[in-house]
C-alpha cells in the first residue's frame, strides 16, 4: 500500500504557493514533500541543479555536505556560488541563494567531509544523494541506507556525460494509467443500447525492488548501444584511482585513455568506446548539468511523493547521441 499517514496540513501561504504542483501530483504528494528531508552530498554544478528542483518543489529541509573549497571552474557551472567565494567553503557558499529559492524550505550547511560521519548521521534523513564521491565512498553510504531503510540516490557530470542510479530498496507508489472500458449506451431513438469503448484514468499502485550500487557495477547482457553505461565506469575508476577527476589541462594528455584500457580489454570493447573518449569529459558543462540534475531531481520528487515510478535503477546520458536511456541492471 502507498504510505496514507496523515502528515500536517499545508497552511494558506504553502497552498497558494505549491497550487499548481497540488493540481499535478495531488495534495497527499504535496504533504510527504513536505515532510521529506533530505542529503545533498557535494555542491558541484549538477549537485546544484538537484538542490534547485527539490527547494522549489517543497521539501521539509535540505542539508548540504561538502568540505571542498569553491574553485574557478565552480563559476561555469555552480549558480549558487557568488563570484567572490573562490577558496571559501562550497556548502557554506551556496546557502543563501538556495535559501531564496524557496524560504519556506529549511536549508542547512555542512562543511564536513562525508567520511567523517559516522553510521547514525544518516539515518535522520529520508532521502541521501550523492556526487562527487568514490566508488567505495558510494558502495558505504548505499549500505548504510539500506540498514537504516532510507532512499539512495547517487549521480554526475563530466563534461556532457552523466548518470544517475537509484536505490529505493522495495518502493511503492501510485500510477495513473489509461484503461479503456466497455460501456453500453441507449441512444436517441435507438431500441437497443449499443456498446462503447472509451479511454478512463485509473490510479494503481504498485511497488519495485532495487539493487543495490554495487550490483551494477558488474553489469552483463546489456542491451546494444550500451557503451556509454562503460564509459561511467571508466570515468568512476579514475575517480577511484586518483581520488578527482579529470582536468581540463589534461585533455592532450593519455592518462583517461590508460585508465580506460583496463575496462576496455575486460569487456572486449574493441574500439567501440573511442567516439565516447574522444568527447568532452573534462569539468562540468551547465546544460548537461541542468538536463542530468534535472533527471535526478525529478526522480527524488517520484520517491517521496510516492506519485509515479521512479527509474529503476541507471540513468545515463550519451554525450555522443545527447539522449538519455534507462537501464535496468541486476
């Protein structure tokens, strides 16, 4: 059953300013919104997209994580951060544009490392998003939420590349769908009622189960023109390895192109992942940005809402082709 639990009426001023999403996804999606906090692990230009679609949506509180400093390359594409705040903290930085998105969401700052928090800081949220985080970073908070039973999200950009990866462990929520039903009608000057179909929509609910990250890490029969879902792990190794990602001044440079050896003769991929080494992989570009952020944010609305079924469980955007494509792996 989709969770009913009655949560605290919206005031006058919330209704008036969340009226048009009430009359898209209904006022009980409106109220777990409200009710929702959620985890925002690092503050770079997609993080920022997924702040700004989930503040105006109308969520109780969201938290920012993240120790890094504001560096130059945040200015392309991080809007929350001024143009003076280069060194200054990036969470801290980001706080009161983001606050006035939506005053009536309650934003909080954190300038920790996420590896220093320990097990039980995570289990007063309902939902963690990460980016910027290793692969072992990703696999340890994943576990931890599904000890505690919350909502995992985790997702980024490289240059026009991105993903994001949900794990909701068993999720109900609600779906309309369209049906087509059989009716009899008895028309003017007709004897006998004549039968008709017409289209209805009905609300059904359902529930999905998850994997966890990990499990995709290993993906097998994969469905063709999957070449990108190998070029995120790739790009997650290197992060792995070198602890950052690859930097502009390192375009000219083979050191992505090594790191992809090792993915390349493990799946026998030929020269198949060229097109996709050859793009642009370095920083963070807004519109892929504002497209993959924009993806994730609405797919953490679907979670707490409960309204509509979120992606289960990869979304990868192909810098080649600049489409999206779903995958559903282990």
């Amino acid at each position: 059953m989709v969770d009913q639990k009655n949560h605290a009426e919206l005031t006058d001023a919330e209704a008036e300013l969340y009226d048009r999403q009430i009359r898209l996804w209904g006022l009980e999606s409106q109220k777990r919104l409200r009710a929702a906090s959620i985890l925002l692990v690092g503050l770079n230009g997609y993080g920022a997209e997924v702040a700004k679609n989930i503040i105006l949506a109308g969520v109780k509180l969201v938290t920012f994580l993240d120790h890094r400093p504001v560096s130059s390359r945040d200015a392309c594409s991080q809007f929350f951060v001024p143009r003076d705040q280069i060194d200054k903290n990036r969470a801290e930085a980001s706080l009161q544009k983001a606050q006035n998105l939506n005053p009536m969401v309650q934003v909080i700052a954190d300038p920790s490392n996420v590896d220093d928090k320990p097990d039980e800081y995570f289990k007063d949220f309902d939902v963690i998003c990460l980016s910027e985080c290793t692969i072992e970073q990703i696999k340890r908070i994943n576990a931890i939420c599904r000890k505690y039973n919350k909502k995992f999200f985790a997702g980024d950009v490289w240059g026009t590349f991105g993903f994001t990866f949900a794990d909701l462990i068993t999720h109900e929520f609600a779906e309309d769908v369209i049906q087509t039903k059989k009716t009899r009608m008895l028309e003017a000057g007709e004897p006998i009622a004549k039968e008709k179909f017409e289209k209805v929509t009905v609300t059904i609910k359902s529930f999905e189960k998850y994997a966890p990250f990990e499990k995709v890490l290993d993906a097998q029969n994969l469905p063709k023109d999957s070449e990108a879902y190998y070029l995120m792990l790739i790009l997650l190794n290197f992060r792995e390895k070198h602890k950052r990602d690859p930097l502009p001044s390192e375009r000219s440079t083979n050191i992505l192109n090594d790191e992809a050896k090792a993915i390349i003769e493990k799946y026998n991929l030929g020269d198949k992942m060229d097109h996709l080494l050859n793009g642009d992989l370095y920083a963070q570009i807004s519109p892929v940005c504002a497209i993959v952020g924009g993806v994730m944010g609405q797919e953490i609305i679907k979670t707490v809402s409960q309204k509509e079924r979120p992606h289960n469980n990869l979304f990868i955007f192909n810098p080649n082709t600049l489409c999206g494509q779903v995958l559903r792996l282990s």
